[in-house]
C-alpha cells in the first residue's frame, strides 16, 4: 500500500490548510501520480486538483511532488516517491483557491507584463512572414513552454517579488519573442526590463532547470536577455 | 507598469549587475594579492606589513578594493533587505524598517570607505 499525504484546504469549511493521509493499493503499477489523484477522487469526491490533456501537454496539473515541482500527469511514481510515501502539495509561492488548486493571476500578470505575441509595424505580407531556417532555430527551446508554472512557483526570487521579478517562464517567453527575427519591438521590449527587479533579481540558482517538465532552461534565456541588454544599454 | 525602485546602487538593474561582477573581479585580484604577499613572504610583522602598504600601487589597490566592497555590499545587502523586509512579508511596518536598515547599511559602508583612507594616508 502506498502512502499519500495530500494538502487539504477549503476556505469555506476549514479554518487553516492541513495533510490528509491515505493509503492507495497500487497493484504493483508503475502509475503516473495523475492516476493516484483521480483513483483518490474517485473515493473522495471533494478532493479537487485541476487537470486535462493527462500527457505533458496543457500545464495544468502542476503540482509539488515529494517536494519537487512538476506535471502530475507525466511524473511516474518511480520516479519521486521515497519511503512509500507520496506527499503531494499546491505549487509553491501562490494563494490557494482549494487543495491542489492555486490563484494563478500574478503568474499570469507576469507573463502579459512581457506582451507575449508577434509585435511588427511593418505592412503585413500576403501570405505569412517568412522566416529562414536558421532564424526558426533560434526558437527552439523556448517555443515549447507550456506555462504551468512549476519553475516560477521554484524561485525564491518570484516568491519573495512576485509583483516585480517576472520570474523564469515570463523570462523565458520575454527572450521568445526577443529573438524573434520577425519582431521589431526588440528595443522597447529591452527598455522595459532594465529595472533592478524585472530580470535582474534573478541570481542564477537553476531551480527553473532543475524543475521544468520541458526540459527548457529559463537560466540561459534569462543569461541572453542580460547579454541584449549590454549590448544595447552600454 | 514600469518597476523602480530609489534605494538601488545605480537605479538600474544593469548598472547594478556590472557593477557586481566587476566589483567581483576586483576583489579577487586584490584578495589574489594579498594571499601571495603573504605566501611567499618569509616572515611577515608590522614592519613589512606597513613596508607593504608604503607603495602608491598597494595604497591605489587597496582603495580601489575597498570601494568594490563598498559597492558590491551595497547592491548585495539592497537584494537581500528587499527580499526578506518587504510589506508583503511584514506588513506596513517593513518599509520605515527597511529605509532604516538601509541607511544603517550606508552609513557602516562610508565609515569602512573613510577609515580606509585614514588608515592608508593617515598619520
């Protein structure tokens, strides 16, 4: 039997959030912790958790597994429980609408901080605006995020100013659309992120690396941001 | 909305940044330096010390550290303070807190910057 430890919090009943145990026979299966949450659900109908496609895809079902940041769905027992105990909480850093279900409205200012879409004043062409190969490459690695926010719910940065620090997936996003040969708003894009908060709180601990189920590595957008802003602010 | 904060070192991330890492380097070689003067010296007392310290380039160095300090702790301590004594944190009573402790910080940072001198150029 394994043992599932589970942040409850209901703000209309209780008083203050706490760990509800429950024992789940696995059958000796390898199961994603996805499937644990849902054969929970299914024995305890108030247990709520926010899920979808359940393969990698939307970013909704987040959570903090064992203490580790990632996608539920795409996360293998095998993989994070320790002891036979899987103790599952909400991401980290943000308000709690109810169990695993996080308010996630600053994460969201964040990401809309950075204008997250195409900016060109030129006149758009008849068809689509071509790009060569080698530009389209320069995307790679930073399309792929999904914004399910396990790496800014990771940073200590964004917990602390989470208001001010855009944190590594509205970073990662921001050198998106910076490298983006198609964009021609690189500078005003630039100009607005040269405050000691905005990039610059972030101090290069990886957690962002370390967690992200895409496998991207926000650091190193956030390294290239730094190296735009030298070259355009000296 | 624009994010600004009048307490950084240089009002600019950027600025603060560079400043940091140079800053960095700076405190490396000078610490570099001394670690070899006191390697490779066989005996060292107050006489080669001050010996030590009666060359113009040590003097310069030695300044020249101490302002890196100077400014490497300033945008350090400026990091850490509005991390942790923050209104998010503490309520409203971080921010009157925070500008003392802040201004603490300066005040302890110019005294090293001013004894330096005094110690270098002093009588």
């Amino acid at each position: 039997m394994l043992k599932v430890s589970i942040y409850r919090y209901n703000p209309d009943i209780d008083s203050a959030p706490y760990m509800q145990d429950f024992q789940l026979d696995t059958q000796g299966k390898d199961i994603m912790v996805l499937d644990v949450l849902e054969q929970l659900k299914a024995e305890d109908p108030t247990l709520v958790f926010r899920r979808s496609c359940r393969e990698g895809v939307c970013g909704s079902d987040g959570v903090n597994i064992n203490g580790k940041n990632g996608l539920a769905c795409v996360t293998p027992l095998s993989e994070c429980v320790k002891n036979n105990t899987l103790i599952l909480r909400p991401l980290p850093g943000l308000p709690v609408i109810r169990d695993l279900v996080i308010d996630m409205a600053q994460f969201y200012a964040q990401y809309e901080k950075i204008q997250p879409y195409l900016i060109n004043d030129t006149p758009a062409p008849a068809i689509e605006r071509l790009q060569s190969p080698e530009d389209r490459e320069k995307l790679d690695g930073l399309y792929e995020c999904i914004l399910c926010a396990c790496c800014s719910t990771s940073c200590p940065s964004f917990w602390w100013n989470p208001e001010k620090f855009i944190g590594p997936a509205g970073l990662l996003q921001a050198y998106r659309f910076l490298a983006d040969t198609r964009d021609t708003a690189t500078e005003e894009r630039l100009s607005k992120l040269d405050d000691p908060f905005s990039v610059f709180r972030c101090h290069g601990i990886q957690n962002c690396v370390a967690v992200c189920p895409k496998s991207l590595n926000p650091t190193q957008a956030i390294g290239h941001i730094r190296t735009m802003l030298l070259s355009s602010g000296t | 909305m624009a994010v600004t904060n009048v307490t950084s070192f240089g009002r600019s991330g950027l600025s603060d940044w560079l400043v940091q890492r140079v800053s960095g380097v700076v405190l490396t070689v000078y610490l570099l330096v001394i670690a070899a003067y006191l390697l490779f010296t066989p005996e060292v007392d107050y006489a080669s010390w001050k010996e030590l310290h009666s060359g113009l380039c040590i003097r310069l160095l030695t300044v020249f550290a101490v302002l890196s300090l100077a400014a490497h702790a300033w945008i350090g301590m400026w990091g850490v303070l509005t991390d942790y004594v923050t209104v998010r944190l503490m309520g409203p009573k971080a921010t009157p807190l925070r500008v003392f402790l802040q201004l603490g910080m300066i005040a302890v940072i110019f005294v090293y910057v001013a004894w330096t001198v005094a110690i270098l150029w002093g009588k």
